[in-house]
C-alpha cells in the first residue's frame, strides 16, 4: 500500500531494460554487424529491426591501367536480428587507355586472392574464375565484340545468315585460352536488337564449326541495362536467337545440331522413297 504523499519506487534500470525486451519479443537490443573491406575489418552495434549500413565504402588500390569499383555487398543487407557479417565485392574497370575496340589488357594478378573477378567495361561485364589463370603471371587481353558480318569467317557466316555475331576471346600471356574446362563464366554484353527480334524468350548460340553444330545456351536480356547474360565453359564466335530449349538452369547439355538435323531429313527421304 502507497500512502499519500509516498514517493513511487524507483525501478531497477537491469530489470527495467530487461521487461522492456520481454515485452518487445527480442533478446538482444543490438545486434553485432561485421563488415569486411579492403581497409579491414569493422564492427557495428547495430539496434535490432533496424537495416545496418555501412557508409562509404572504401576501394582497394589499381593498377596502371586499371581501378576497382565497389560492386555491392556478398549479400542483401537486410534488417538486424542477430550477428552478421557482409563481404565488400569489387569490379576491376580497365581505364580507357587500355581498352581497344572490344578488348582490354590486366595483369593477372587482379586474381591472386580472390575465387573469381569481374571485370566491368562501359560495353561488357564479365566475372572469369581464378582457376582459369593458375600457372599465369603476366597479362591478359579479353575481349566481347559483335563483329561486320564481312569480318566474319566463311565456315560461320553459313550459320548465322544476317543475324549479329559475337565473337568472344581470351589471351593470356600470349596464349589463346578458349576451353575453360569445367569452369563456368558469367558474360554480359551490350545489344541492340534488330527492328522486330524478340527479346523475352532467348538464347545465346555457340558456332561450332568443327563438328557442323550450334549449342543453345539460355540467356536473359535486361530490358533496362540493354544487356544480354548467359554462362559459358569456353569463348568462341556466338549469335543471339529465340530459345528453342525448355532448361533455364544450363545450356551446356542442351544441343541444335545441324548435322544430326540433316541426317533426320535424308532418313524421312528414304523412307518415303522406299512407300
């Protein structure tokens, strides 16, 4: 019982926080957020429910003809609920000096370290493996082009007729690296579609020369970017096409072979010669 004029007990400001964080279903008020850059390591205390952020990021050092861009955290950056940690994520940006036509020349070393790079141009984007550069130490020259139909090579021209082609190259200390084995690089490439081609639905097409085939690998187009992405184990000339495929995961099981389209014709042949 309070009498009048009794002062009101004060509560206990443990017991008091600790009621406040009952009643707000959280056990923690802050939660601790680790962010890691190319300065370092950082630790936040951040208020839970709120979203961490992080301020300006800083860049590691370029080279010569080359500067890192920040592309982004590992992951979204979503509200606190607990402990989390978030990875700085950089583009290598060839400086314009250094680009020639589609083409532009790094040092491998932009690899040492890292799982893979992405090396960003004001006309493509393409994030390479490290794995594909070990045994290097000295440059490499990559280059997306779509090239005149008059440049291109006679055993291509057949298959594409009047459609754009892409011709995708890699050169590492002076040696041509097409086959990438089991290693997997995302490209993007600016596109201007033609008056009435499609985009919703397409695929980019290896030219497979050699065996008289294409290989149908699926891609998207960014409406708003312009620019069309596919995954590829290996660079080589390519054309973009509506898909004719049913698989969006994988392109590389997916095959449109002309020789064996050619064969299937020449059997219906027979056999209505032999009716």
């Amino acid at each position: 019982l309070i009498m009048a004029g009794s002062a009101l007990p004060t509560p206990d400001a443990d017991v008091f926080a600790q009621g406040a964080q009952s009643w707000m279903g959280v056990e923690n008020t802050y939660c601790e957020i680790t962010w890691v850059t190319a300065e370092g390591t950082r630790v936040d205390s951040v208020m839970y429910g709120t979203v961490p952020w992080y301020g300006i990021v800083p860049v590691p050092v370029g080279g010569e003809n080359y500067t890192y861009e920040f592309a982004g955290w590992d992951k979204e950056v979503v509200k606190a609920t607990g402990p989390a940690t978030y990875v700085a994520t950089y583009n290598v940006v060839p400086s314009e000096e250094s680009i020639e036509g589609g083409s532009a020349t790094l040092p491998v070393n932009v690899f040492d370290g890292k799982e893979s790079q992405t090396i960003e141009t004001k006309d493509w984007v393409i994030e390479l493996p490290s794995a594909i550069f070990d045994g290097y130490d000295g440059d490499f020259t990559i280059s997306v082009e779509i090239i005149d139909n008059a440049d291109v090579p006679k055993d291509v021209i057949g298959f594409v007729g009047e459609k754009k082609v892409i011709s995708l190259g890699l050169t590492i200390d002076g040696n041509v690296v097409s086959d990438f084995g089991e290693e997997v690089v995302t490209v993007s490439f600016n596109y201007v579609p033609d008056e009435g081609e499609r985009m919703d639905n397409i695929s980019v097409f290896w030219i497979d020369v050699e065996n008289g085939r294409t290989v149908e690998y699926p891609a998207v187009f960014d409406v708003k970017t312009g620019m069309v992405t596919f995954d590829t184990t290996h660079f080589s000339y390519w054309y973009v096409d509506e898909r004719t495929c049913d698989d969006d995961s994988s392109g590389f099981d997916v095959y449109v072979t002309v020789v064996l389209v050619i064969v299937a014709l020449l059997c219906a042949a027979l056999l209505r010669m032999k009716r």
